[in-house]
C-alpha cells in the first residue's frame, strides 16, 4: 500500500505544480487569448518579473487594457 500512496503524492505535486504555472503565467495567457498586441513584451515581463508579486500585478493589469484595433 505504501506505493500506492506515493504514486497519489507524486500525481497530486504534479497537478499543483501545473496549476501553480498556470496562475503565474495567468497575463500571458490572457493576453495571448485577448490578441492584445503587447502580448510578447507581457510574456516577458510574467517571466522575468512576475515572481515579485507586483510585476505580475502589473502584467496582468497590462493584459487586461484595452486592445487598440489594428490598422
């Protein structure tokens, strides 16, 4: 039975490490899914910055703006 157990941890780590990812490159994907046309430099700023809380604050203020229209 002890195998088992680690299997479910292994698979429950796995799941929250997937989830985490997703929640802290939450502005790209917005971003990305809004075509907002600063979306490379918002990328960049989540990675680079959005450990420090208030970079990923701000990228995803920044992806939430308005989208200006192509032209």
């Amino acid at each position: 039975m002890e195998a088992a157990g680690a299997i479910v941890i292994v698979i429950l780590m796995v799941l929250a490490s997937a989830c985490g990812l997703l929640l802290y490159l939450l502005p790209a994907i917005v971003a990305g899914a809004r075509g907002h046309q600063d979306a490379l430099a918002i990328t960049a700023l989540t990675i680079l910055l959005g450990w420090s809380l208030i970079g990923w604050a701000v990228a995803l203020v920044w992806s939430l703006k308005a989208v200006q229209p192509r032209t």
